[in-house]
C-alpha cells in the first residue's frame, strides 16, 4: 500500500513529526545492525496478554548503515518509472544531485543505505536521520512538494514514489529539464526489497540492489527469530491486535486491515491479526460494532494519531466502545512515530525490533 494519493483518501496523508506519548517507552538503541539481537535480553512472559498499559517504541539512534559503501555504478541507465498516467521508460544519466522524496523517508533512507549518500542535495521532512537531517527539505506539511525549493537545488536526478504530490509537480520538473523517476513502495517487507533493487537501478547500481534487499531480509529474519520466544505456542495464546490510524482533528478514524503494511507487522510480531480474522479490506472505518467485534488485547497507532485525539484518555472518552475492549481495559495501546511504523525500508528490522520491545516488554531499554 501506497500511504499517499495513489493509494489512499488525502484525509490518511501522515504528517511526520517525532512525538512521544506518554507511557512507558520501549526503545532499542546501539547502531542499526547492533539493534538486530537487542531482544535477546527481554525476558518471555507466560502471557503476554497479561501486560498492562501504554508502551512507545522508539528508534533512539535513527541513523541508516551504509550497506554498500563500494557500489559499482553505471550509467546512463535505463529504468522503468512507475506512474500514475502509465509506466515509463527513463534514461538517467547523472546521479551527482538527488532529491530523494517520499511520505516517509524511506526513499532518501535508501538512497543513503546504497552508498550514494553523499549525492543527496535535498530531502523530504522525514528523512531525518544523521547525515541527510540537515539538508534543505523540499517537502510543505509532510506531504506537498515544494517545486521552487526542488529547482532550486539543481537536481539531477530526482526520485520519489507518488506517496506526495502535488502530481503536476513532476511535470513542472521535467519541463525544467530534471530527470523523475517513480519507484514502487509497498508498505510490507517485501516492499522492502523492491524499493531496494528500484532504488538502485536507477542510481545505475543494481547489484548494490540485490545486496540491499538481502541484508534487510537477513535482519528481518534474525529478529523474526528472536521475537520467536516471547511468543505464546499456543496460537490462541497469541495477543490480538489491531492498527488504529487517527486524525482527531480532521476526525479520521480507521482500522487499518490486509495490504496496510499493519498485517505484516503483526505477523512478524508473533500477534493474531484481528482484520485478517475478521476479513477486513485495506481500510475499515472504525465504529463501535467493529471495535466490539475486534476486541483487541492490544491496539498499535501512530504516535501523531494518538496526540491528535487528546492521547489515551481522549481515545478512550470518545470512543468508549475501545474502553470495552480487553485493550482498553489494560490500556495497552503501543505508539511509535508515524515516519516509522509503516516506514518499511533500511530500517525495517530496527522498526520490528522496537515494537516488539514495547510489545512484550514495556519499559524495557536495551
């Protein structure tokens, strides 16, 4: 799933923005590889449905490893841009200036884990980690591309995934002479590895593409198997679990379902998908049959979503069908940053990782 105009209703754009919630906060620090292997040290629960109250996970060092530092490139190359009017064949022929855009900084995070960090210019709001975090942002509000901002930078390459726009954006930049190329971004692991070997080709490096996408399946993998043992064997003993995304202000509520990159999270955490079971789209619109049926034992939202709604206590008196869920009794609503959770790329087994911490180990800090 595309979270942008592409995908999903303008009212879902996320804006990105790092807040912490109050509760208690899981957080999984060290370098990106050394976060792999952190939840050796959380000790299982015999039930894990037994926990109480809110958890924030939270990646305390953002930066990205450089995963191949010594990436053979070769240009021109020729790629297929992946748009919304129909694909395209785009020639690139001059990587030295990127603007590396999208919803989440995945796309810029990328870029940087494929060795081509030096060569970004301009980033998107999101895009905050060491390295890249004080480049001049081309991104209003989270979600809208600043053309004036992007020309100004002299791009030669320009790469992006429709998840923000205006879409006439794209145009006005190759009218001006700039070379736009769309990669693909699907929210799930997978997308992961899509993202990577997209992202290379166009940088004119496939193979550091290949390498990419295997690295993160290996640390995606490796923190599959440590969350292995804080999960019940019983399948019923699993926790239930749902992802709520909130605008309060807009009022936007939905439970995100199959295809949202929240059913590949829950999975990989060992949980029970409860809009799997319950044979939910994409997209459900949260009302008190659906959360009473649900009944999660625990709900995962993005941090911005849950301050939107006045934090737990606000969800809590607006929707008092979620106070009568097996999570709302326990409040155990687990938050992590809405550049984040569905920020499937480099990152994607820090991301794993930290959730499971606030999962099955609130409080803890490795």
């Amino acid at each position: 799933m595309r979270l942008g105009p592409l995908r999903l209703p303008a009212l879902v754009a996320v804006v990105v923005v790092l807040v912490t919630a109050c509760g208690q906060s899981a957080t999984v620090t060290g370098t990106p590889s050394a976060r792999v292997g952190a939840l050796s040290s959380v000790t299982p629960v015999s039930d894990p449905r037994d926990l109480s109250g809110p958890a924030t996970a939270t990646l305390a060092d953002r930066s990205v490893d450089v995963v191949t530092p010594d990436a053979q490139q070769q240009l021109p190359a020729t790629v297929t841009s992946y748009e919304r009017t129909g694909n395209q064949q785009i020639t690139v022929t001059d990587t030295s200036r990127i603007v590396a855009m999208n919803l989440s900084g995945s796309v810029a995070a990328t870029v940087w884990a494929l060795g081509f960090g030096d060569d970004i210019v301009g980033r998107d709001v999101a895009a905050d980690f060491p390295g890249v975090d004080q480049l001049p942002v081309v991104t209003k509000d989270g979600h809208t591309i600043n053309v004036e901002a992007v020309l100004a930078l002299d791009p030669t390459l320009v790469i992006t995934d429709g998840s923000i726009g205006p879409i006439d954006v794209v145009q006005q930049l190759r009218d001006a002479g700039v070379t736009v190329v769309f990669v693909e971004n699907e929210s799930s692991f997978d997308g992961a590895d899509t993202l990577a070997r997209q992202v290379a080709a166009a940088l004119g490096a496939p193979v550091a593409g290949e390498t990419l996408a295997k690295h993160v399946d290996d640390e995606v993998a490796t923190v599959r198997q440590e969350i292995g043992p804080l999960v019940p064997s019983s399948p019923d003993g699993r926790i239930r679990m749902v992802f709520l995304y909130m605008r309060g202000s807009a009022g936007v509520y939905y439970l995100f379902g199959h295809g949202t990159g929240a059913d590949d999270l829950i999975d990989a955490l060992g949980g029970d998908d409860v809009a799997t079971d319950l044979g939910w789209g994409e997209l459900t619109p949260l009302t008190d049959e659906a959360m009473v049926k649900a009944d999660p034992d625990l709900i995962l939202v993005m941090t911005d979503g849950l301050k939107s709604v006045g934090g737990i206590d606000g969800l809590l008196k607006s929707y008092p069908a979620v106070a009568l869920t097996a999570a709302g009794q326990h409040r155990r609503i687990v938050d992590m940053a809405d550049g984040d959770v569905l920020s499937f790329g480099p990152r994607s087994a820090a991301v794993l990782a930290a959730l499971a911490a606030a999962v099955y180990s609130p409080g803890a800090s490795e």
